[in-house]
C-alpha cells in the first residue's frame, strides 16, 4: 500500500477498527476514511454504493460487524446472520464494482466447529456441526470468508480474510448485556469491588459513562442496586455466567491491528494457498497466540488486578459455549507475524485503561 493511497477503514470506531486506524496513521498513511454509524448506515446498499462512488477507496479494511458475547448471541440470533450478511454484502460487492485493489475481511474463530480438533487449524472449517450459540453469527462469517475466496477465484481479486481469537483491548464494549467475556468481567469485577468499598462515587461515574437498562448515576441507591444484582453483583461476590471450566484463547486488539495492517501489506491472495491445490479453499488465515486461559482463571486474575476482596462465584445454570477454542496460528508464523503482548500484561493495560 502507497502512503498517500486511499484507505477505507469499516468500523473505524469500533474495538479493531480503531486500533486498524491508529496503526495505520503511525506507519505513516495520510489519507484514512472512516464514517461513523450516523453518517453511513452499511445496511443501507444504496448509502453504501453512494460512499464508493464519492470516495473510491483503492483498499479496505472490513472491520465492521454487529457482535457480542454468549448472551447477545443467544438473544439476537436474527440480528446477528441478517445484519452481518448485510455488512459484508454491501462493502465487499462494492469494493468489487469499484475495482478496490485489495480488501481485508475480519471475521470469528467461532467459524470453526464446536468440537474442532484443538489447536484449531484453518483447514477444519466445516467439517462438523458448529456451537449452537453462535451458530447465526458464526455463518455469517464464513459466508464472507467464503464471499472473499469465492470473488478471488472468480475475478482475480486479491480480498484475504482473517480469523482472528477472541480480542480486547481499548475502546471496548462494556456493556453489561453485549459485551465480550473479558470487557464483562472486567466491568462487573470493577463494579463488585466499588461497591464492597462503598464508593459511591466511582459507581456512579461508570454507570453515567455507560448506562445499563436507563439506570444511571443519577438513579436512586435502590435503582442502581436492584440492576447491579440483576448482572450479579452486590454487596458480597460477584456472580459469573458458567462453570468457569472452558478454556479461551485472547488477543490485544492493538496486535490484532497489527497483524492485519501486515497482512495488507505483505500478503496477496496467493500465497494464503498451496500452488498447485486441487481444490482452493481455506485461505483465511488464523490471527491468535496459540495460547489459552481458563474463563476461572481470568477472572481470578481479573480479580486479583482490581484488588477486589468479596467472592467469586459461577451459575453453572447458565451457558459455558465452547470448552475450547485455541487457534494454530502457525500459517500467520509462516507469513512472518507473531504476538509479542501476554494476557497477564494485557488485563493490566485494559484495567487502567478502563479507570482513565
């Protein structure tokens, strides 16, 4: 990619189209557009076609996408294949109609099935049933995986999907309901630990920076107590969603940015496949450690960051998803890319972070 090209960010707002967009105005690239939510609306095709023949952007970063953790999978199981669908339709069918040089479509490690061989290789895509859960968002995903290698093939395109773990990082979602595992731990974790401490006035700061169900820091003790128990928090634990037994494999989103802003500078369609293939499938390509953490031992170590002191207890009533979901990034290895950051340092980071 030339410095001075026009680079289309997807999502620029959100958890890796932001790192996407600072990575890039770091390494130099001067011409970046993004568009928030307000001002294109990428279910919308005819908006969509409009932004493509106005701007024309020579590459593209698909980063944007409708997400969420178990319980947001479980309730928005519609908005989740029909929204994502959408997305990845309008951006990649325009960025074939106006000749975009090169696009990267970030889908989910959740692509893979629910009993995968562990670590999960590239090349176990559909070959048994996925995890029920996540079934909606998981083929949407690989819809635009398979969208991106299809067009490849096809047209000659040079669209690279990548797969990457489950991400954190700065501008995360906290929302009590959405969010992923380890922004909801934190959140909950934090809450827990002010609340034991009585400190009003930090409980009050979050809930007035991020809301849960209209409850606000102006609300009444009663109020604010009453939504706090039902995430499962009070006075003395703090009450997380399933055993705490599945093992989770996580990622900076800065180092996901990272990977991906390689990936568009380094890698071409054709060196994501074996020259001389029978059969083209499976280029996507694994963005992770190869590391993996129990959700127990995550929040303990959650735990032991915010310096909270009351209990930690798991609703086994409630859904665990996966039990594993470890990626072999061992083809992203090969193509010369490898993380540097670890979890431990990453809950720390994210911790601070959240409090600034």
């Amino acid at each position: 990619m030339e410095k001075n090209a026009k680079i289309y960010v997807a999502g620029h707002r959100g958890l890796v189209g932001s790192a996407i967009w600072k990575n890039l105005q770091d390494k130099g690239y001067t011409n970046l557009v993004g568009c928030t939510h307000k001002e294109l609306d990428l279910l919308d095709g005819i908006a969509v076609r409009q932004f493509f023949d106005k701007e024309k952007p020579e590459y593209v970063f698909l980063a944007a996408a409708f997400v969420g953790g178990i319980m947001a999978n479980s309730i928005y199981r519609a908005d989740f294949i029909y929204k994502n669908l959408q997305i990845q339709q309008n951006i990649i069918g325009e960025s074939f109609r106006h000749n975009v040089k090169k696009l990267l479509f970030l889908g989910s490690t959740c692509i893979y099935p629910r009993d995968a061989e562990q670590p999960m290789k590239e090349d176990v895509l559909l070959t048994s049933p996925l995890e029920y859960t996540n079934e909606p968002y998981a083929i949407a995903k690989i819809a635009g995986l398979k969208m991106c290698e299809s067009f490849n093939l096809q047209y000659g395109t040079n669209y690279i999907a990548v797969m990457p773990t489950n991400l954190y990082g700065p501008n995360d979602n906290f929302d009590l309901e959405r969010s992923h595992v380890l922004p909801a731990m934190i959140r909950k974790i934090h809450l827990a630990h002010c609340l034991k401490e009585c400190n009003w006035e930090a409980i009050r700061k979050d809930l007035n920076l991020r809301p849960v169900e209209g409850i606000n820091g102006n609300s009444s003790k009663e109020e604010i107590l009453a939504i706090l128990r039902k995430y499962g928090i009070n006075e003395m634990e703090v009450t997380l969603w399933g055993t705490g037994t599945p093992l989770r494999e996580f990622l900076w989103s800065e180092e996901m940015a990272d990977a991906s802003v390689f990936v568009m500078e380094h890698v071409d369609f054709r060196n994501t496949y074996k020259e001389g293939d029978k059969d083209i499938r499976n280029c996507h390509i694994n963005i992770g450690t190869g590391k993996e953490i129990s959700i127990r031992q995550l929040a303990e170590r959650i735990v032991e960051t915010v310096g909270y002191n009351g209990k930690l207890t798991f609703d086994s009533s409630k859904p665990d998803g996966t039990m594993r979901k470890l990626t072999d990034p061992s083809k992203l290895h090969a193509l010369g890319w490898h993380h540097k950051i670890e979890i431990e340092e990453g809950i720390q980071k994210m911790y601070e972070w959240y409090l600034q």
